[in-house]
C-alpha cells in the first residue's frame, strides 16, 4: 500500500547481491517493518524478477529492472514472522546469473 510504502525504512545496499546463497549480503529488518532496498550489483540494464523464500518455496514478488549501474530499487516488502528469508532475482535473460540477498527479520520490540 502506499502508506506502508511511505513508513518504509530505506537500505540502501553497500556490498553487491551475491552470485550465492551463502555470499549473499545480509539485510536485517523487524518483523511487520516494511523494508525498502536498494540493491547493487545486477546486471546493467537487465530485468530480473525477485523472488523470497517463505515457508520452503519460492515465491514471485514481481520485475526488476536494473539500470545503466547495476542498481535497482524493488518493492517494498513486509515480513511479519521472525527468520531468515533468502530473496532471489532470477534474470530473464540466459546470460546473467541469479543473484541473493538475505532478509534477516528479528522478531517485533514488546510494547506495554
């Protein structure tokens, strides 16, 4: 939504996705914090659709594009349960390789 979109809290990317899971730069949230990234490191103007790893499997949040940098901003995304969440984007083209970031979700601060 676009108010969960305007509270997001931006992360912008120092290292580059990773060409593995276990390279893959680690990007830590709250649980119910809506997260938007800023990922470096794909291919220069290539599409790639991204997808996070929930419960198991694979699951396809939607298409990103990288511009002339390599740089890319995808949806902003919310995870509500505690864990590790593994994000993939898988290039449409043959020639790139997919590339990971982890979403390390912590569970929520307790309120009184």
């Amino acid at each position: 939504s676009l108010e969960q979109a305007e509270a997001a809290t931006l992360r912008v990317m120092r290292r580059p996705v990773g060409q593995s899971l276990s390279k893959a730069p680690v990007v830590k949230s709250t649980a119910g914090q809506a997260v938007a990234l800023k990922v470096r490191g794909l291919a220069p103007n290539s599409t790639y659709t991204m997808q996070i790893k929930v419960r198991g499997s694979y699951a396809e949040v939607s298409t990103v594009t990288a511009d002339r940098d390599g740089l890319a901003t995808p949806p902003v995304v919310a995870l509500t349960r505690a864990g590790t969440y593994p994000v993939a984007f898988v290039p449409d083209g043959p020639d790139n390789g997919t590339r990971y970031v982890k979403l390390v979700v912590g569970p929520r601060a307790a309120t009184r």
